[in-house]
C-alpha cells in the first residue's frame, strides 16, 4: 500500500491511499505516530504527551493544579498544590507556613510581618507558647482575659480569667508565665482580696482554665511579676505600704527595697535574678539561698531586667544615655551603650533567646534592635512603620516573647483599650 497526503502550513488537507485506507480513527501502532494530544495515551499516569510533529512526546506534569511546576503526591512532592507560593525549593517567608515542603516552618526567614490585634486589649503582655502566643491584658470593660494567636496570625476566643471591675475601681495589675505548655497568670485580685492564680492550658486554638486558686500573700497587692522557674513559681510583688516581697512556690517570702519601678524577674538558667530598689538586682538559688547583689551605675529601665543563658541583661540609664551590660551573681560586663537614641527616651530589653530585643520610645516614635547575645553586633533594625501595623496607633506598653517554633513577636498595646499590634520581627534560628 502506498499513500501520499498534502499539507498546508499545520492543517490537514488530504490524502490518498492505494488500497484501502487504515480504520478510521486508528494509527499504525509501530510507528507511535499521532495527529492530536488525545493519540497519545501514556503509560505512566505521572507522565502527560503531547503529539509533536507526529510523535508522541513527554510535555511535563499531568497534574499541576497551581502551575508552579511541582505535582503534588503521588507524582510529586508539592505539599499545597493549590498555591502557587509553595512548592519544594521555594523561599521560606515570616508567615507560620512550609513555603518548602521540607516539614520545617520559617526557618531562616528573617522578615517581619505587623498585624493590628481585632480584639482590644490594654497593658497586654504576650507569652510564646509551643505553637501560638498567648495574649493576657484588660478588654474594653477592664476584665481580664487570655487568648491564642497563632503563628498564621489567626486570632482564638478569648477566655475571661477576671470580671471587669466595679465602676470607679483600678484595672488590677498581673503577670504571666509559661512552663512546660501550661501558662500561669496571676492577678492582684480585687481590693481587700488576696492574689489569685489561674493555671491555663492550650487546647486547638483555645485556652481553657485548668486550676484557680488564691495566693497566700497580702491583700494591698500594687504591681507584681511573675516567672517560672526551674519548675518552680516565682512571684515578686509591691505592696500599698510601701513593701517588696519575693514569694516563692514553697510559700517562702523574702523582703526586698521597694523601689519607683515596678519590679522585675529574671533568670541566668541557675539563679532567680530580681530587682530591689531603682538600681540593684538579686540573686538567689532554688533554694531560697541569696547568692550575690550588683548594683548598677544608675537606675535600671522600667522593663531593665531580662533572662539569659549564663547571666542575666539588665539596662540602666548612665550620665549620658542608656547602657546594657550582662549581670552574674559575683560580676558584671562592660557596658554598651544602647542603640541611637537620648537619655530621655524609654528603653526596654527583651528575651528573644538566643538574641535579646531593645526598643526605644519617644513620644509617638518607637524602634527596635535585635541583638546578638553579647550585646555587641546588631542583627536586624526595625522602624515605626515596619514595626506599628497601619492603622494603629503607637505603643505606651510593649512586651517581646520567643515561642517555640523560634518566631520572635512584639505586642504594642495602649493604656486604654485601643486595638494593639503583634510583629513578627524574627523567623528561624
């Protein structure tokens, strides 16, 4: 059999056969020929042809729903093929997300991401836990509450710890702490009341209230803090007669100098670090036992005092600025001066292990430095505008936690209950 067929740029146009033509709608199997991508059956479903000047040849992925090039299981290893952003190999951003694949989030992302917090809470303090943060601050009422936001920036219900105060009454001073997944807040109670400590645990997207219970210590509580430490709970406290008063879990209570500043805890991951007076810092064991005092050069910041590995970072103001140095129980570095900046601004240290976090504030203006543990090399500056999500105005309070993942986060909050801001400042370790 012979055939001769013209073509006309790529359109069919005729052919003739001598004898009788092939069935219709069937090509001969040995050559592999083809005249349309549907000619092309494969073998392998994770294999798509394409006919190509009459052959049958291999044109990428059969299943690609989000055209980055990856497929997804069983063909390949696109762990969200319905986003164009994720894929193996891709850059890993500051988000809570596996833009990679590889089962890690964020690691290595430095960035940071501001977001305006929908629920208003004033004088809030964040606590990284294992996979979100909790947020513990006053609502609009003044009650207390507590609530998750996750590293995707998704906001859970908010547990009401306390009731809002009665008319004319001042919102009542707490701190908060986590060990070992579990988050302790512990409030100054209502007038006339003792302390009263609630024990929290995360559970999906929600904090639940696992214990309640009042504090064995005076009824005048003015400001405190609270750490845990070593698996032991520490409560340091001012009272309305004038005292400071260290409590530990054991119900041991150690008079202090109450000083001008609310009081502060720390630890160097051996001792309990605590301020006394406006200028000096004290160490103690587990066990009760004082280790060492240092005294500062001048008075310490009103948040001067945060954990280290080995020792404990403390800022002061000096004759000129703000200095930081890192305090053990017997000794003390030479100080570094604090990032740009006046004598007359706020400063604030952080723990955001293994670096540690300085903001400075005036007025309206705050900024923020990450920095390395020796206090010596900057690693990443953050501005106003990058700091202060749109829309919401600058922070009175701020407060800077590390969660378990390694996402570092500052929340801004206000004197009155104006939305605050959460910034993811650091991603990965």
């Amino acid at each position: 059999m012979s055939s001769s067929c013209l073509l006309v740029g790529a359109r069919f146009r005729a052919c003739s056969f001598e004898g009788a033509p092939p069935d219709e709608g069937t090509l001969p199997e040995s050559t592999g020929g083809c005249l349309v991508d549907a000619d092309c059956v494969p073998t392998d479903m994770c294999v798509a042809l394409a006919c190509v000047g009459g052959e049958c040849v291999e044109s990428g992925l059969p299943i690609d729903g989000d055209g980055d090039g990856y497929a997804p299981f069983p063909c390949g290893e696109d762990c969200d093929d319905r986003n164009a952003g994720i894929f193996p190999g891709a850059t890993e951003l500051c988000d809570g997300v596996d833009q990679d694949c590889d089962g890690r989030i964020d690691e290595g992302a430095p960035g940071i991401h501001s977001m305006a917090i929908e629920r208003a809470l004033a004088s809030a303090v964040i606590v990284g836990m294992e996979r979100a943060y909790a947020i513990v601050g006053h609502d609009a009422d003044g009650a207390l509450v507590a609530m998750l936001v996750g590293p995707d920036r998704a906001e859970g219900p908010a547990l009401m710890l306390e009731p809002a105060p009665a008319p004319g009454d001042p919102r009542r001073p707490f701190g908060a702490d986590r060990d070992a997944g579990e988050l302790t807040v512990v409030s100054a109670g209502a007038p006339g009341e003792p302390p009263v400590v609630h024990r929290l645990m995360q559970s999906g997207d929600s904090l639940v209230s696992i214990e309640r219970e009042p504090l064995a210590a005076e009824a005048d509580v003015a400001r405190l803090d609270v750490a845990l430490i070593g698996g032991q709970r520490w409560i340091v406290f001012d009272t309305a007669s004038g005292a400071r008063v260290l409590l530990r879990e054991t119900g041991e209570r150690i008079l202090l100098a109450r000083g001008s500043l609310p009081p502060r805890l720390a630890t160097d991951g051996r001792h309990v670090a605590v301020t006394e007076g406006d200028d000096a810092v004290r160490f103690f064991l587990g066990s009760g036992v004082e280790v060492g005092m240092r005294r500062l050069p001048g008075p310490l910041a009103a948040r001067g005092l945060a954990s280290g590995d080995g020792f404990v970072y403390a800022v002061y103001r000096d004759a000129f600025d703000h200095a930081m140095t890192r305090l053990t129980p017997v000794s003390s570095t030479s100080p570094t001066t604090a990032p740009f900046g006046g004598r007359e601004d706020d400063v604030e240290i952080f723990a955001a292990l293994p670096r540690v976090l300085v903001a400075r504030r005036r007025g309206d203006d705050v900024r923020a430095w990450l920095l390395d543990a020796t206090l010596t090399r900057y690693e990443a500056a953050f501005t106003p505008a990058e700091i202060v999500a749109r829309g919401t105005l600058p922070p009175t309070s701020l407060s800077v936690t590390t969660s378990g993942a390694g996402l570092t986060a500052m929340l801004g909050t206000q004197i009155d209950a104006s939305p605050g801001f959460l910034a993811l400042l650091e991603c990965g370790r």
